[in-house]
C-alpha cells in the first residue's frame, strides 16, 4: 500500500521523507478521532488516510532524525492544531524558559492568556487554611451539601466519583475532592479564636476603621459592610446566627447525654432559610421542556439536599407534639375491638387525626415522619398499638419515648428541644447588640465566609497575582481567571515561601502605576542581564525575596503536593519520569533501577473541560551524599492546553482533563531540567540501590504520620508519627505538633497570616 512519502522544502534545502512510522501518530489520532478512545488502526484506515495526500500538497511535519552523511530529514506527519497552551519554567521569579503556544509569535499565552486554572488553586486554599489555624490531618466534609452565601444557594459537584464521606485536609489535596474544598472554604475562619479572628478583621479592612485615634462611627461601618462587601443582617440571618452557635455550643451536653452520634447530625444540618424558595425555583426548572436527562437527576438531587433543614425539622416537631396531644387523649379502650360498651362517643374525644406516622425499623427505633414514601423496613404503628404500649409504662418511661423519637429520622425530639432553648439564649444575647457590630458580626455566616474570601485574594496578590479575583465560593475550583506566569509564581511562593520581585531601575522624577510597574516585573522576569557593545553592564537583574508563607506551611503544602504523584491524580509523572546520563555505563544502571523522582504538582481541569491545566515543583538540587533531593533550588514548571476561544475539549467518550492534557508535556519539561542539572550524574548509584530517591524537607520539627489512604488520608491511630526529615515510602502526612503526657501527639494550631512572616 505504501512505501515512502517525499518532500521538498524549497531550493537549497535538502528534501526529506516520511516512512511508515511517520504516520502511525497521526493514523491513531484520526482513528480514535473518528471512533472512539480504544480504536485501533487497520489497514483500510492507512488507505484513507494516503488518499488525503496529494501530490504538490502543503503538509506540517516534525523533523524525527538527521541523515549524519547527507542532512536528509527523517519527517513525522503532523497537523497544525486549533488546540492552543502554553508552558513556562521559573526559578527564584526569574523565567527560565516559555512557550506560548504553537508559534513563537503574536499572542504569547504563557503571560498574556488568562485562563481558568481549575483545581490548581486548591493548594493555595489549603495554604490560607494552614496559615489560619487547620492542620493537614483536620477531617473535612466531603459528602454533597448546599452552602448558603450571600442569599444564594451553592451546589458545588465532584468531578468523580468518591467513596469519601470524610477526608483529611491533605488528602482533599491529594484526591482533589471539590466538595470539601468548598465546604473548607465555607469555615475557613472557624479555627480563628476571638482576638485572632479580630486581627484579621483589622488587616482586612473588615473592622471598623481607626484613624489618629478616631473610630469609624457605626453609621459610616454598617453601610460600608453592607456596600462593600453585601453584608446584610435580617431577622433571618440573626435567627440563623443563634441556631449555628447553639450546635456549636451544646456539644459537650450532647456527649455527656451519650448522644455523640445525633450531634455529627446536628453538625451537618443547616437551618434552612429560604429553602422552601430554592425548592419552587428548582420545581419550576423541572417542568421546562428542554431539559436534559442528566440536569434532572442533578436538580432532584438539589432538591434532596435542600430537605432536612432546622426549620422543616421543627416542622415535623410541631406535627409529632399535636399526634402526642391526639394520643395522650384517647381512652383506654381507643381501638380494641373487644371493647363493646363505649362510656364516650368518639367524636368527642378529639378532634382530626394530625398528619404524620409513627413507625420502628428494624433496630427498634421509632420515627416520626410526614413522608407518606416510608422505606420497606420500616413498620408503621397504628394509634391503638402505641397507646397499649404507652399505657404499659410510666410517666418518665413515657415521657423518655417521646423524647427519643427520631425527627424524619435524622435527630431526636428532645435534641431539638435542647437546641430551641440554647437558640433563646443566643438571639437574646444578639439581640443585645447592635447588629453590625463587632459582638454580633462574627456570628453571621455571610461575613465570615466574606473574611476568609477577602483573605484569599489578598494572599493572591502577595503571591504574584495582579488579576481581579472575585469573592466566590467556587474560589477554590479555579473559577477566576489568572494567567499561566501567575499560576507559576503562585506555586514558586507555596513551595518556597517566598514571592521573588525584581529591583526596578527607577529614574529622577519618575512616577509610575501599579499597572506599569507590574507589566515591567514580567518583562524583566525573563532578562538576566544586558551588556552593552563594549562590554559595559547597562542592566544587572536583582531580586527581592519577600517571605509570604512560613516554613512550617510550606512543608505542609509541598507533602501534599508530593502526594498528588504519588497517589493522586499526578501518577503518570511517576511513572514516567526518569533520570538520564550522558555516561553510558551510568546510564545503563539507572534504567535497570527505573526509580522514580519526588516529584510536586497539582492537576486542574476547568468546568466543561475548557481548559487543562498542571503546575508543579521539580526538585533539582541533591543532597552531597546518598539519594536525596532538596525542596530548595529547584524549579517551578507550569502547563496548561485549551482553545483559545474556550470550547469545551470533549468528543463522545474522550475528555482532556488536567492529567491526559498536560502532564506528558510537563513530565518532558521534568526531564530536560534533570538532564540540564546533570542530577544523574550527581547521585551515587550504589545508594540508589538501596534507597531509591527520595525528598528532603527542611527540619521545622515536623513529623510525618502514617494514614489511610483508601479511607480518605484519616490518620491512623493518635500516636506520635515518625519525625524525620526524609519522605518514607509508605502513605504519609507532613504535620507538626508536641507528644503529650499520654503518649499521644496533638496536631499544632497556627494563627501565622502572610503578614507576620513579614515582620522582623
């Protein structure tokens, strides 16, 4: 069918040739295009694709070898893409390399495309948490819920399925589950105690303002709270805030009542303001005609998620104290078919039967419920058999039943009456101030989501990055835009601590912006140094380093992001990332070790898969003696692919995520900066033998703790890790803390916001 394809480039330029190995990329991309992701090339798809190719046609192709004689070229067929990216390599804020896309010309989208980042932003939230008092082995909320912000509801999706109800911070990363991202997110400012909570506030620009010792009066603060950053506190929202503090607070009574489990429920149930008008408008979205199979399923899981709130419990509360009244008042004989001679008729015993059944599953616990749906093990109890059965207890057996019936099955009755008294005491205790004040805003949910938002975007800018971000609870998710040179030095600031700047050459009486200042630090990031025709240095670059993240935090981060390649959705660089010598010997060996690197990264894949994404860390510097590299030194990589214009990347089954769209690209950038260091020949193979190579972490005290990484990366048991300085091989997190007087060990609480690692 085919022998060999020959091309000419123009005169004085040898011609080439693409043999059969030349067409077999672009043959198995035209299958799987045309097909589906498992199709395999037969004979009569060659036959296609050569009847495509015309004598004197124009073609792309890709030099694969040079004849060493006669510099005839070896070509690979290629096709020009509509797909676009870009990749830039950074170290110490300086760019090493870029590429901005398939020319070198026109529209470099390493620095000017802004994109949405997807989950590579995740790590970044995860910093601000460790910074304001989380560990890494906190357990978060991964399990499906709304979050109420600003009167809107938020239904934030996975984008996989996770078997996940509860993961540790650090596997949140790991896994990168959205849910308990955003639910992390949602109580970021939850570990915060009142003084510190405060000082964030002041920083914030959240507190009232004091100026020369003059306050913002509360005219002036209330509007701006409410202007600024759409804070508004109804009746609602402080009946909201009273019903969050008294879950929060009666948690020692619930443990000392053995009622630990009700209050994990308790915990997860919100209190329901303005549900019933999210529930008409999703009902109303039903009914349209054009909707799809899958938005269905998605709206009545909405519609679930929206059941079982305080109020609507409160509800079936109300309901089951008339069906006590209704019980309590019937007669004895109520029901028994042997009772023939009535003293009472009974219409005049009581009035309507309530709405509502009483029913026992399997366990013997009785429910309360308004579902007319029960579920099969549920036996419903009729109104004669309850009151036999009240009849044989005494009055605190009796009143002992009615409190612990189960509410839809969710919470006890006498827990929400435990919880309606608390609520007394904190709205009278709210109601005692006034309502944009400092006693009072803390407890509104709204303005402590707003805090820890505010917080994020002002440690985006202390981080590299000049783009607007807006203040929303997808924050975490990548949906702000922000370009590749600042995802970039985003990460160079996580992994090292330190947001690296160049010292501007100012001039007399020279006044710039922000803006202009800015777009010369990207310009300069990329010149080292300009030497003029006889030798005279007209510019020498310097840089500042200005500490924005502790070294205790960035440990932390860079074991979660280590563990994203090792157990997370960056395996394909483990798996394919590997040292190369010069040296043949050398290299031999090293090929018949195949170790894998220490590798850190994080994928990102933006809604509808718009736009993939991977940014990462390739440790470079090794240790002087034995396998190991340092966190220090290395380079900061970023890639990312999409079409400019946004289009979705899917074609039937086949999608580009973060992990199939950029980590081959980023694992060859991996490489070359291995090759370019020359680490193969810098670490002693004997070791190698041994130990493998591992990573390093600078010594902050810090220990690593093994965890249970099919179970969400909860910690395994409560004893002391293992403290060392090296990553050990089986599944771990890096955490700090002290050993207690039991022999247990107490993860470490830290308030260390970017401005007090700035101080001197």
């Amino acid at each position: 069918v085919y022998e060999v394809f020959f091309l000419r480039f123009g005169p004085k330029r040898p011609e080439g040739f693409i043999d059969r190995q030349g067409l077999e990329r672009m043959l198995v991309a035209l299958v799987k295009y045309r097909k589906h992701r498992g199709a395999k090339p037969e004979k009569k798809d060659l036959v296609d694709l050569l009847a495509r190719l015309q004598p004197d046609d124009k073609i792309y192709v890709s030099v694969r070898d040079v004849d060493f004689f006669d510099g005839t070229p070896t070509l690979d067929l290629e096709r020009y893409p509509k797909l676009q990216g870009a990749a830039l390599v950074m170290q110490r804020g300086m760019i090493r390399s870029m590429a901005g896309g398939m020319e070198n010309r026109f529209f470099n989208r390493a620095v000017a495309a802004k994109r949405l980042m997807g989950s590579t932003l995740k790590p970044f939230l995860f910093t601000a948490a460790l910074q304001l008092g989380w560990t890494p082995l906190d357990e978060l909320d991964n399990q499906r819920n709304v979050f109420l912000f600003q009167g809107e509801p938020y239904f934030p999706r996975p984008d996989h399925k996770s078997p996940f109800h509860h993961v540790s911070l650090s596997w949140a990363g790991v896994k990168s589950e959205n849910v308990a991202a955003v639910w992390l997110l949602y109580h970021l400012t939850d570990r915060l105690n009142p003084a510190q909570l405060q000082e964030l506030a002041t920083f914030l620009d959240m507190a009232p303002r004091v100026n020369q010792e003059k306050r913002e009066d509360y005219q002036q603060f209330s509007s701006r709270m409410r202007d600024t950053f759409g804070i508004r506190i109804t009746s609602g929202t402080l009946d909201r805030a009273a019903y969050e503090l008294a879950v929060q607070k009666l948690e020692a009574d619930f443990l000392f009542d053995g009622r630990a489990q009700e209050y994990r429920q308790w915990k997860r149930i919100l209190y329901g303001l303005d549900f019933s008008k999210f529930r008409s408008a999703i009902y109303k979205d039903l009914k349209k005609k054009n909707i799809t199979a899958r938005q269905r399923s998605e709206n009545w899981s909405r519609i679930s998620m929206l059941h079982g709130s305080y109020l609507q419990l409160k509800e079936v509360a109300q309901a089951l104290q008339k069906y006590r009244q209704y019980i309590e008042q019937l007669p004895s004989w109520f029901g028994n078919p042997f009772a023939f001679f009535n003293q009472q008729a009974p219409d005049e015993l009581q009035s309507e039967r309530p709405a509502g059944t009483i029913v026992e599953n399997q366990q013997g616990q009785l429910i309360y419920t308004m579902n007319s749906k029960l579920p099969e093990n549920w036996q419903p109890i009729n109104d004669f058999a309850l009151r036999q059965r009240l009849a044989r207890l005494f009055s605190s057996e009796k009143e002992a039943l009615w409190d612990n019936i189960l509410l839809d099955n969710k919470v006890s009755s006498a827990g929400l009456k435990m919880i309606e008294l608390q609520m007394q005491v904190e709205r009278n205790a709210l109601t005692g101030h006034k309502k944009y004040s400092m006693q009072v805003l803390p407890a509104i949910s709204d303005y402590r989501v707003m805090l820890g938002l505010q917080y994020l975007i002002r440690l985006a800018g202390e981080c590299g990055i000049s783009s607007r971000l807006d203040p929303v609870l997808s924050f975490p998710l990548g949906s702000n835009v922000i370009s590749l040179l600042e995802a970039v030095g985003m990460y160079e600031t996580l992994v090292t601590g330190k947001n690296y700047s160049v010292h501007l050459p100012t001039h007399e009486n020279e006044q710039e912006t922000d803006k202009e200042n800015l777009n010369k630090q990207d310009g300069l990031a990329i010149i080292e140094q300009i030497v003029g025709a006889d030798g005279e240095i007209i510019y020498a670059r310097e840089t500042a380093a200005t500490p924005v993240v502790d070294q205790k935090t960035s440990n932390e981060i860079n074991s979660i992001l280590h563990n994203v390649v090792r157990y997370g959705t960056g395996r394909y660089a483990l798996k394919n990332v590997r040292l190369a010598s010069k040296d043949d010997e050398r290299n031999a060996k090293l090929q018949q070790l195949d170790l894998s690197l220490p590798l850190m990264g994080k994928t990102g894949t933006a809604n509808d898969f718009r736009n993939a994404a991977f940014l990462g860390y390739v440790p470079t510097k090794t240790e002087q003696e034995g396998g190991l590299l340092l966190t220090e030194g290395g380079y900061t990589v970023g890639v990312y692919v999409g079409f400019d214009n946004n289009d979705p990347m899917k074609k039937d089954t086949t999608r580009i995520s973060g992990s199939q769209g950029t980590l081959p690209t980023w694992s060859k950038i991996a490489e070359a900066l291995y090759s370019l260091e020359g680490v193969a020949d810098s670490l002693d193979p004997v070791d190698l033998a041994f130990d493998g190579i591992a990573l390093k972490y600078p010594d902050t005290g810090q220990y690593f703790f093994p965890v249970q990484h099919k179970n969400g990366g909860i910690r395994s048991g409560r004893s002391a890790g293992e403290r060392t300085v090296i990553t050990p091989n089986s599944p771990v997190v890096l955490g700090h803390g002290a050993v207690d007087k039991n022999g247990g060990f107490t993860m470490k609480r830290r308030f260390i916001p970017f401005w007090l690692n700035q101080q001197p």
